[in-house]
C-alpha cells in the first residue's frame, strides 16, 4: 500500500514555492508518493520528476492529479535511477522488499526481496530534458536517499543557486 506523506513544499518550502511565478518548471529529483509534485502542481507549475521505484511510478501514472497531469502535460514522470555523470550504466538493479517498504538501489534490505531493472539517467541529461521544454527548471527537489551529494554537485557545475536542503527539506534550485 502506498502511503501519502504531508507535503514538504507546502509545510516547509511554502514561501519559495508560492513565490515563483506560476507557469515555471520545478524539478522533483526522489517523486516517492507525489507530495510535492502535487503542491507543485496545485501552485500552477510544470514539473519533471523522477522516481526509481516502479511501483511507485506505476501507481502514480494510474492516480490523481497525477494522471490528469500527465494527460494535460503537466507532468513528466521518468521511472529513471540518478547515475554520476560518468556512469554508463543503461540499468540498475531496484530491489523491492515483499515485507517493508525499504526499496532500494543496490542490494536488497529486508529479505525476500524482487528485483526490477530500472533504467538510469544522469544529472546533467536530466536538467538537459528539463532546459529542452523551453523552460528552465526554477526549482529542484532532491529527496533520493544516497544522492542528494551527487545530483547537488551536478548543479553546482551548472551555477544553480541552492534555496535550502536537508532530508525531507526539499532542495530548491533556482537557475542563473
């Protein structure tokens, strides 16, 4: 079962988010259940997210606003692993435990556990597919346990600018 969080943007990010004009493009780098994809886009932003878990990316595609969002362009939804800009890896291997929800990249937690190979797109191609919609990403979020360092380094070589960060504190970039 898939359990919905208290949105971070909303009770946290509020001011950040409710600032930038409506119609800017925000990146959810770790969509988990959608939370703040779903302020996001109740805010009137675009977003490109992504998120590892194929069940949860499934899920999402079959769900509300996120569906409609999807149908109406709102929302892109990669089922993508974060890789390192120098990483070739075309799939890594996601295990999903049957008896908690401790999925992951890598090896398997909580035993038994099946195994799904997810497709994998680096930093850099992710911010070159959010540039290519003609709008330039306003905000990122990165909630993906393991590399948050990895994805906030991606952009610092990019001059992004961080608002804020820290678990559950979404990260929020703002493009020079």
């Amino acid at each position: 079962a898939v359990r919905r969080a208290r949105s971070t943007c909303a009770s946290v990010m509020a001011p950040a988010c409710t600032s930038a004009a409506t119609g800017t493009l925000i990146v959810d780098v770790g969509f988990n259940v959608g939370q703040d994809s779903a302020a996001y886009l109740e805010m009137g932003h675009y977003v490109l997210a992504v998120e590892a878990n194929p069940l949860l990316h499934e899920w999402a595609t079959h769900t509300s606003p996120f569906k409609q969002a999807i149908a109406a362009g709102r929302l892109e939804l990669l089922n993508r692993a974060i890789v390192g800009h120098n990483d070739t890896t075309a799939l890594v291997p996601f295990y999903i435990s049957k008896e908690s929800e401790a999925n992951r990249i890598g090896s398997c937690f909580k035993s038994p556990c099946t195994v799904r190979a997810v497709p994998t797109i680096t930093c850099a191609s992710l911010l070159q597919r959010a540039i290519s919609k003609g709008l330039p990403p306003l905000y990122l979020k990165s909630d993906v346990e393991g590399l948050r360092h990895r994805v906030s380094q991606e952009h610092h070589r990019r001059r992004c600018r961080f608002v804020g960060s820290r678990a559950f504190v979404p990260t929020a970039v703002h493009v020079l």
